[in-house]
C-alpha cells in the first residue's frame, strides 16, 4: 500500500479502494495501544495518547479512549449516531460546526462531506472537506470502523461549489467502537490536523488533547438528552 493516512489532501479521483482505506485505518487504530500515554480527561473517562510526527506525516497524531456501559449507550446506539449519518450528528454536539453539506454520495458506505467550522475572533471560520469511509462488523464482537481523508476538490468547480468560503483547514481521522468481553463499548479515535491559516501549529497541538475528550462528554450529554426524550 503506498498511500498512507495522513493530512495531504487527495483529490476524489486519487482516492484508494474502500477496502484499502479500511485496511490503513485498522492498522493505525490498533497502533495507537503503544503510543505514548498522556492525560487522563473528562473526569478520569478519557485517556489521551499521542505519537509525534513520523516519515510522510503532515503533522502530529492524536489518540483518545474510553470505556463505556449500556448506561452510557450501547454499541448499536453508539454506531447508530457515529457510524450513521455522522457529519449531520456531529453537528449537533459539536458546538464549533455551524453547516455541513453531503458534496457526493460515493456508495453505501462511502461519501464526501463538507464541514464548517466557526471559531471566536479573531480566528476565522474554517472549512474541512473529508471522505468519509465506514465499515461495520455485526458478529460478535461487534466492530465499527469510520476513516475520514482530507479531500481537495479545486480542479472541481460544481463540486467546490458546495463548499462554503472560509481557511481551508485539513484532519484525517480513525473512529472505531468495539464491543468488549464484558459488555461495554470502547470508542477509540485517532486524528491529524492541521488548522490552516496562520495559527502556529504548536499552539493547535497543545489544545488537541482537550479538544478531543471533550466531545466525548459532548457526545453522551447530547445522546442521553435524545434519549429522554425518546428520540434516540
């Protein structure tokens, strides 16, 4: 495989087979089990880890992990929200997002999502286009897998287009839920990002760790708030 999951957008026609970007994805998720251990966040819940910048990297990566019961969601309903219409849900509990659009619909379990960020000034909204790639295993135990790629869709006007105007910023990410022995349900991700813009990137990287635990707390807030009201 000489494509490798990183910030360097891909233009739609450069994009590997589903089963490749998958098959990166599983390998990368399960790498982060050695890398280095950082804070532990959102009130003990959230362990965070990193691994520095390596050969064809754009930028440092990232890892969160957290263990959950069926109080906190069970594996269906965790994949019914991250692995099911992502980008619309994350919208919700992600306060940063303000507009999503679906750019293309590539298969069942493929498709081009446009996000936009907007930030307090003086920093300029952002706009991150990824692929999002999802895979789900229903045999015990169950396992879910969505893989996001920066995507660059310049040499591409109607589907530019779609995008709305603002710092092109770029994250590549890996999102895996995975039903354990006992019921409970890790939910482990790992991202590289860049911010674009003229934001230094030391200062991007130290918020990163916080960042990513806290839509962990965002997301159950938000779920169990739908779940009340009957709605999940």
């Amino acid at each position: 495989m000489s494509y490798q999951l990183s910030i360097t957008a891909l233009k739609p026609q450069e994009v590997p087979s589903e089963d490749t970007i998958i098959a990166l994805g599983k390998e990368l998720i399960d790498s982060t089990a050695t890398w280095k251990k950082g804070k532990t966040l959102a009130k003990g819940k959230v362990l965070t880890l990193s691994r520095p910048k390596g050969p064809g990297d754009g930028a440092p990566w990232h890892c969160r992990v957290s263990e959950h019961t069926k109080e906190d969601a069970t594996f269906d309903e965790f994949w019914g929200k991250l692995g099911v219409d992502k980008a619309e849900n994350e919208k919700e509990f992600i306060e940063p997002i303000k507009k999503i659009a679906q750019v293309k619909s590539i298969s069942d379990t493929q498709s081009i999502w446009t996000l936009y960020y907007t930030f307090p000034p003086p920093v300029s909204p952002r706009v991150f286009t990824v692929l999002q790639t999802v895979h789900l295993v229903e045999s015990s135990p169950k396992l879910g897998i969505v893989v996001s790629v920066p995507i660059d869709l310049s040499a591409d006007e109607e589907l530019a287009k779609i995008e709305e105007k603002g710092v092109k910023g770029r994250y590549v990410s890996v999102e895996r839920l995975l039903e354990l022995e006992d019921g409970k349900v890790e939910w482990r991700m790992a991202t590289s990002s860049s911010p674009g813009g003229s934001i230094p990137s030391f200062v991007s990287e130290m918020s990163m760790p916080g960042q990513i635990a806290a839509d962990v707390t965002h997301f159950l807030k938000w779920f169990h708030a739908l779940r009340e009201n009957g709605h999940n």
